[in-house]
C-alpha cells in the first residue's frame, strides 16, 4: 500500500523519524489493534494508536464507566458500550483509523484474555506503579502470561493516561521491529520508566540452566 499525499502530511512527523519511514507508516496503517479495556490506560492508547494510523477495535462488551470521559469519551458515552465509541471517535481523531479488519496485535488491560497474532500489549500495575509487559511474535508466551499473572489492574488518573500513551508507543515499536521480543517497563509517574524484568516459564527457565 503507497501513501497518499495527504497521509504524508499528516504523518510526516513520524515518516522524517528515520526508524519509522514510509516504509514504517505503511506497516502501521496497514494492521489494526485489536483494544480491550475500557480504564483511563486503554482508551489514552486506543487514542494515541488511532493518532499514528492504527486502526483500532473493540473487543468484548465492556460498558464505559464514570471514568470513562477525557480524551474520546463524553459524559453521555457513560453505560454506552466501548466498540461504539470506538468507532465513533477514532474516525475523529484520525480518519485513516478505520477499516483494517483482519489480524492485528492485543492491547488488553489486565486482567485480560489472549489470544490472536503478536504484538501483545499488557497494561497493568502493581498497585502503586503502573506497568506496561508486551511480547512481538518471538517471544515466548508462557513467560508472558506467567508475568501478567502477577500484576494488578491499570491505574485511572494521570498515571494510567501516561500508562496508555507508553503502551501505544511500545505496540508501534513492536509492529516496526523495533523492540525485543518480550519485555516489560514500570512507570512510577508519568515519565519515570524503568526495566520491568519478565518472569521466566518453567520451559525457559530450565533452558537457561541448562546454557552454559
Ligand atoms: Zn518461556
């Protein structure tokens, strides 16, 4: 797929980055995410993917919650289910963000089922930070599920806003190639990210004692 002219300069912030490129904005116009959650995290990330070109999805029945009004929710979307405003609202924040209907990565808030092609995107926390753990297609996924076992749901408020802008950007990476395999950050307020170490599935962990 070749960019139009008007999607060169809607995008030409991210195409002049040397790691995303034409080449870059084609891949991430070209596949959708699929979203479940309905938190301050998930929807800060459907918006932020839909700002990039990703096509973003509902998945499930989640109803907004009083929590719900900010960036793409109003007052009256409150009880409304999420895959409607979703595709009501994404248009409006970038009319490229619709379509795409096949494959696609999860960006879930925990806890939360998977399933479907990688990237993977976990938005989490341990109930003071919040906590972002993601897997691209070679990364292993018991180690994954066995590390967002052990988190809590995503924080609301600022830091699940932060928490949601992170997980956008570590899905678009993921789609580029641009990411490990399998990893993780915590986020203890709105920049502050360090190294979230995976936990290791039984399988891994005894092929790295085995390792020299
Ligand atoms: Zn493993």
């Amino acid at each position: 797929m070749a960019l139009r002219e008007d999607q060169i300069l809607r995008y030409s912030r991210q195409i002049l980055l040397r790691e995303v490129g034409g080449r870059g904005q084609e891949a991430l116009l070209s596949e959708r995410a699929r979203l479940d959650g309905v938190g301050a995290s998930g929807l800060t990330a459907a918006a932020y993917l839909a700002g990039g070109g990703t096509p973003v999805a509902g998945v499930g029945s989640l109803t907004l919650g009083p929590w719900a009004p900010g960036f793409l929710a109003s007052a009256e979307d409150v009880g409304q289910p999420a895959t409607e405003l979703l595709a009501r609202a994404l248009p409006e924040v970038n009319p490229d963000a619709v379509g795409a209907d096949a494959g696609g990565g999860l960006i879930a808030e925990l806890p939360a089922a998977w399933s479907g092609a990688a990237p993977w995107v976990a938005l989490g926390g341990d109930g003071a930070r919040a906590a972002v753990v993601f897997r691209g297609p070679e990364g292993c996924v018991w180690c994954f599920g066995e590390t967002v076992r052990h988190l809590t749901p995503p924080p609301d408020g600022a830091l699940g806003v932060a928490l949601g802008a992170l997980g956008a950007l570590v899905f678009q990476r993921l789609r580029l190639g641009m990411s490990e395999p399998l990893g993780g950050r915590w986020l203890a307020a709105p920049g502050e990210v360090t190294e979230l170490e995976p936990r290791r599935c039984a399988r891994c962990a005894s092929r790295e004692t085995q390792s020299p």
